[in-house]
C-alpha cells in the first residue's frame, strides 16, 4: 500500500519546521513516504490505494469521506504505535483533552491521542463531553454566526475543560481554547517538546489566512 504524508495547511502556516521534522521521522522509522501538499479541499490526485498520513482531523474526514480509493490514518495512531519516537516525559502534568469534530465518529484517533498522552506521562482530566460526546470548540460556527457569538461559542466549550492546559489536535481549536481562556496544548508541539504558539487568534484574520493558503495550495 502506498503511503504519502499529509501536513495540512493549518500545520503549514503554524509551524512548517514541525511537518519537516514530522516527514524525516517518518521516513527513518517507516519508508520513504513522500509529503503531500495539496490541499484536502483539491482533488488529490492520489493513485487509487493510497493512504494519506494526516495531522489535521479535518483532512482525516475530507480524505476519507469525498475521494475514491482513499483511506486515511492519522500521525497520532502511527506514533501511539511507534518502539522508537523519543517521547518527553511531563512528569504526571495533569491536561484536560478537546476532541476535534471531524473526529468525533473516530474512535481510533480518540484512544491513540489519549495513548500518546500517556506515553508522555500526563494525567488525563477529561471533561463531562469527550471522545464521540465532544462539542466542537466553536470555529465550526465561524461563517454561520456573527462573530461575537462565535466567541461565545469558543467560551462556552473552554469553560467546560476541567483543566487550564488544553490538549487540541487542531490549529483552529488552538485559537478556541485561548479566546476561551485556557492554555491550549498542541498534540505536535507536545510530542516535540515545544511550547504552543496562539500566532493569530481573531477568527477573522486567522480564517483569511487559512483561505489564502488553501487556494494557493
């Protein structure tokens, strides 16, 4: 089966060194898995049998729901697997978790975050709505409701995380969880060792960006 590594646009605009660092892991510890950089709202133009190694809960649903001959898994079932990613140890911190929507259905991405997490010795605190119970974040609402209940929106989800620190496994819940005042943890950074960036936070801005880049990808 042919595997090729699908970054994601969001991932791309917050920290592409992070997607080089993610593709040389893979191709040490798997083959040679080529990156895919067109984006998951394109036709991909993937010979049919291919698997798509995602990062984005988005791209995981797009792949695996609108293109033909497509399958998907995500890069947090490959390392929840993996004998060798050198995962940093965060001594019993207590995070609670925000399951991305696309994902909700997706229970093999919900048990290999949570495995990674446990790997790097943090204390899982999960709120009331978890796993296939998840509330989106509130980006989801972005384009539907006026902004300021948007935010409300991206509040309401946060206020519900018993913990301060976050894990997300989307760029879009990062931008949720701060609006909504907690400290967002992306899954990536966390296995790399890296604090997590807010970058641009006002849905506004953040989703113009995203747009540009997906038509120029």
């Amino acid at each position: 089966m042919k595997q090729v590594y699908a970054p994601g646009c969001a991932l791309l605009i917050y920290k592409p060194e992070l997607a080089k660092k993610t593709l040389e892991f893979l191709n040490n510890d798997l083959d040679n898995i080529p990156i895919h950089l067109t984006c998951c709202r394109h036709e991909p133009n993937l010979q049919n049998g291919t698997q798509v190694i995602n990062t984005c809960a988005g791209c995981d649903r797009r792949y695996r729901e609108l293109y033909e001959g497509i399958s998907t898994i995500s890069l947090w079932e490959i390392l929840a697997e993996s004998k060798t990613f050198p995962f940093p140890d965060y001594k019993g911190m207590e995070m609670s978790i925000h399951d991305a929507c696309p994902t909700r259905t997706e229970e093999r991405v919900h048990l290999a975050i949570r495995k990674l997490l446990e790997k790097m010795k943090i204390k899982i605190i999960e709120p009331k709505n978890t796993r296939t119970k998840a509330v989106c974040c509130g980006d989801s609402f972005y384009g539907v409701l006026p902004i300021e209940r948007v935010k409300e929106q991206m509040k309401r989800r946060a206020k519900e995380m018993p913990c301060d620190n976050v894990v997300v496994y989307c760029v879009s819940c990062i931008k949720a969880m701060h609006i909504g005042g907690k400290k967002p943890r992306y899954i990536i950074d966390l296995l790399f060792g890296e604090t997590t960036g807010i970058g641009i936070s006002e849905p506004d801005a953040w989703h113009n960006e995203l747009q540009k880049f997906i038509d120029e990808h």
